[in-house]
C-alpha cells in the first residue's frame, strides 16, 4: 500500500482522526465508539488543561484521499518530573491491517520523540491515566467498556514488526452478579464500620456528593500516584473531570466511606454500561444519542467498575469488603446481571484478590508496549 502521511493542523482533519474509527470497525459487534465531543475536546489545546504542561501531535495515514490510519504522540513532561524517564507516549493508534500504515504512523512517533531527545516511546496511552490505556491482546470477542476501548487482534503483530515489546498487562475480569452477596462479606462489612469507627456516607443527589468531588481526586492521586505512568493532575483538570464526568455518575453507584470527623477514607466510583448506548449512538449526543445514554443509565444489566480507592491508613483493615458489599447492593437492587472490573494492572495482586470470593472471569488482557530508539 502507497500510503502517505499528513499531519493534523485543521478543525476539518481532528474530525476526520475522530471519525476514522467508525469506519475501520464499521460492523464490528465488540467495538464501542467514545463520546466523539470528548474526544474533540481531550484533542484540543484550547479545551484540554493537559496542554500547559503536555504538547501532542496527530497524524493521518492516507491512501489517496482515504484515512486508512492515525497516531497521535504525547510529551508529557510531568512523566519526566515525576519517573526520571524520557520518554513519549503514542496513543489514538488504529489502522488497517497492513503493516506499513502502522510502521509509518509509529515512525512519525518516534522522528519527533528523537527530535526531542527522547529515549523510548511507550503506549497506547493518553494525556493522563483517565485517558484510555494499553492495546487490547486478549478478549477479541468481548463487548468493549467506555473507560478501556477496543482495538484489532493485528495490531499487536504490528507493533512487533515495528520493533515494540511488552512493557506492562493489564487485566480485565466480568462478574456475574450472585443472587445474593456473600453472607459472610455482609458482616464483615458491618464489622468493619463499627470496629474503624466509619459509615457509608448517605446522600440523595448529585448536588450533595458533588461538594466531595475534589477530595476524592484528592484521595484517588495520593492511592494511585505509584502505579504504571500515572502523574498529578492540576486543579484546572480536575475541575474539567468534574465537569465532565460528575453529570452522568448516580449517587447510589458511588459508595463513599468517612470517618467520625466526615473526612472521606474510601471511595467507589461505578455506574451501569454505556457500552450499548454508545454502539447505537455511534457516540453522539445529539441529536437522539443523549437518550440512549439516559436510558441506559436507567436500565441496565450490566455495570462498570470505574475507580475504587481506599486510604493508606485503611488498607488491610477489611474496608473494601464495606465497598464491595455496598456496591452489589446497589448492582442487585438495580437489576445488573455482570460487572466489569476494567483495566487492573497484571502485577497488582492486591486489587485482584478483591474478587477471590467471586465467580470471576478473566476475559481480556490489554498491554502498553514500549520501543528503545537506541542512541
């Protein structure tokens, strides 16, 4: 294939990199669109707060006036800061199934981060870690959540065509709900409140969670700062997550736990699958996507699992069991039928030993491959 690659520098071609997955997974029933306004806006400098400490460019392979693939790379500079690494992110990768699209797309990556004497590039990864994450490797024939993506089984043998490995998995598990939670998990739950002096904070909207908001982003950058390529998040992001994000969340599907003096401990973020609604959206809002959104948030057999966190001094203590049995309340009383965990990472055993009294099942794998450029 005669490809040539372009640069985005217009409004007209960030909507064609938006657009092109629609068409390379036209009918495919495992793929599901993202909320095409927010990938806009992630990729506008105007509108993403990440852009005053971050610089990205996109590329669009074509063949003739075709897109027939995009790449975008990322330099976030607080990676350095933070892990002492120089390295690039590359992400919003997909193609068609001929090598030398990917090869070029990835070589552009890899010019700049040179250019920029960088040392590696790693990815798929976003701006931060609320970003999509890792190219999928396992779970080819398993319906894709809003927070994770979905991505073709070649892609990987195109990255080891191009000279990537694997740097780190992750992994996903679906749960069928039980028909009843665990007796034994139910009285934990109560043990561990009375014992550590907590309650499950009791809230009837979105306006009487939403003043907690920044203390859980608070709590969620202090539990998480030590996982794979996770960096701080300045006010004005969290302020546009809030403003993002907070609109959709149902107070029943996020579980938060206090102490005696009110001060968040534990936190549970969840909400049923978008999934669905998104395929038939084709990931518009307007004009009838809202709907479907609405409506599945209403009525749903299945839910994500978004971000779960718990305070250091509370590890260990028996406070997830309190997050978990809550959850499944809400999940049983809701209708949900299976859970998905999203992305865990392979190494964190702890997170995983969460669903050992569970009949989980481990049905995808997504991976961040990383490339040496060498000296």
């Amino acid at each position: 294939m005669d490809a040539h690659i372009k640069e985005v520098h217009t409004k007209e071609a960030l909507k064609a990199f938006v657009d092109f997955p629609h068409r390379l997974y036209a009918g495919n029933a495992y793929w599901v669109p993202a909320l095409r306004s927010d990938e806009i806006n992630t990729l506008d400098r105007e509108k993403n707060p990440a852009f005053a400490y971050c610089e990205a460019r996109c590329w669009l392979a074509y063949e003739g006036k075709q897109v027939v693939g995009r790449i975008a790379g990322i330099i976030n500079r607080r990676h350095k800061e933070k892990w002492g690494q120089s390295y690039m992110r590359f992400g919003w990768f997909d193609a068609v199934n001929t090598p030398e699209v990917s090869l070029a797309l990835l070589e552009k990556v890899e010019d700049w981060a040179r250019s920029e004497g960088l040392t590696d590039v790693h990815g798929p990864m976003g701006f931060t870690n609320l970003d999509h994450a890792g190219m999928l490797v396992e779970g080819f024939e398993e319906l894709a959540t809003q927070a994770a993506g979905y991505s073709y089984s070649y892609y990987s043998d195109h990255m080891a065509q191009a000279g990537y490995v694997k740097d780190v998995d992750y992994l996903e598990y679906e749960i069928p709900m039980p028909e009843a939670v665990d007796p034994k998990i139910a009285k934990l739950a109560k043990l561990v409140l009375k014992r550590n002096n907590l309650r499950l904070l009791e809230v009837k909207d979105k306006k009487e969670l939403l003043p907690y908001a920044h203390e859980l982003f608070d709590m969620l950058g202090a539990e998480y700062k030590h996982l794979y390529g996770v960096v701080p998040l300045s006010e004005e992001q969290v302020n546009a997550y809030i403003d993002q994000y907070f609109g959709f969340i149902s107070p029943d599907f996020v579980p938060v736990i206090v102490d005696s003096d009110g001060r968040m401990v534990a936190f549970g973020v969840t909400m049923p699958s978008l999934s669905k609604a998104l395929q038939r959206s084709r990931g518009r809002l307007f004009p009838f996507g809202i709907f479907h959104l609405m409506h599945a948030l209403k009525k749903n057999e299945r839910a994500d699992l978004v971000l779960v966190a718990v305070a250091k001094e509370y590890q260990g203590k028996g406070v997830n069991a309190v997050l978990i049995n809550r959850m499944f309340e809400v999940f049983r009383d809701f209708g949900i039928k299976k859970v998905e965990s999203n992305p865990e990472l392979e190494s964190n055993i702890a997170v995983q030993a969460q669903w050992k009294h569970f009949d989980r099942r481990q049905h995808k794998r997504r991976r961040i491959f990383i490339k040496h450029l060498g000296d």
